[in-house]
C-alpha cells in the first residue's frame, strides 16, 4: 500500500487544526480548573447529565455521548460522587448496569461554572470568526463527524470504539 502524504496546503491546515484545537482545549479546562476546580471532562460529564431526561443518563449512553472509554468514565465518575455532584444508582433491567444521576449539588456547581466557561468559549473561538467562518466551521466539523461516526459505525468491533459497547437495553 502507497502512503497518501500529505500535500503542503493540507500538513499547513492538519497542523493550524492541531495547534488551535490543543490551545482551545487548554484554555477551557485551564477556566474550569481555576473558577470550578475541575477540568473540562468532569464539566462535560456535568453538562450532558443536566441535558439528560430527570438529570440521569446510563454510564455506557454517558461514555458514548462523550466518546470516552468506560473505564476513564467511571474514574471521573467516582471522583464526581465524592464530591457529592453526582450519584450511581443500579439499573432495575440490567443487574450490571448503573445510572449516572446529576444531583443538586452538582447542578448549582454546574450553573456557577457555565458563565465563565461560555466566556472562554466565546472569547477563545467565537469572538475570532466572521459569522461566515461560524457557518464554515460547523459544517467542517460536521463532516469530519459524520465521516468518523460512519467509519466507526456497524461493522466496527466493539473493542474498536469503546463507547459503542452495550451490553443491554436502555435502563429507565
């Protein structure tokens, strides 16, 4: 097989989309360490259970939406329930199977934490771009998502992407 290297206008954009996609990542948890004392992966895990139907998600539904393995979430997770923001409840359908559930506590650190955090993503992306360059850039990402998520779809094996595994049906 021939290596597809890539052509200078592509390495250019590949490491503009490197250099800006790690600068991001550093300025948001860097944010949310100093203002909530957490970094962006407890925040996210915070952000999609308050989105969630009753504030309680499945950790494997969890993992999935945050495309993490299951075992870095349930590090995160237990971390979180120390810290009182969130509680596991067992499945009633599934014996092996457990449910992540926001608590108010969690709730109000998340609902300290966002204003700071929109600013940051506001003024660290946002606030550069054109309205155009908005658009661009959804669609762009959009198309690298639905190309990966495609990739990754049936006929990968579940060792593959970790956070495609399911073991049962959705615990209510």
């Amino acid at each position: 097989m021939t290596t597809r290297w890539l052509t200078p206008e592509e390495q250019r954009a590949w490491r503009a989309y490197m250099a800006a996609s790690l600068l991001l990542e550093d300025a948001i948890d860097r944010q949310l360490q100093q203002d909530a004392g957490m970094p962006h992966l407890y925040y996210s895990i915070l952000s999609v259970l308050s989105e969630s139907p009753e504030r309680r998600l499945r950790m494997t539904d969890l993992a999935e939406r945050l495309k993490i393995t299951r075992s870095r979430l349930t590090y995160a997770v237990t971390r979180l329930e120390k810290d009182g923001m969130l509680r596991r409840e067992a499945c009633r359908y599934d014996k092996r199977g457990s449910i992540a559930v926001l608590t108010d506590e969690g709730f109000a650190v998340l609902e300290r934490a966002a204003p700071g955090h929109v600013e940051t993503v506001r003024s660290s992306l946002f606030d550069r771009l054109s309205e155009e360059q908005v658009g661009q850039l959804e669609e762009i990402s959009a198309a690298i998502a639905r190309g990966l998520q495609e990739e990754d779809g049936p006929r990968a094996a579940a060792d593959d992407v970790p956070w495609r595994r399911r073991s049962s049906p959705t615990c209510p």
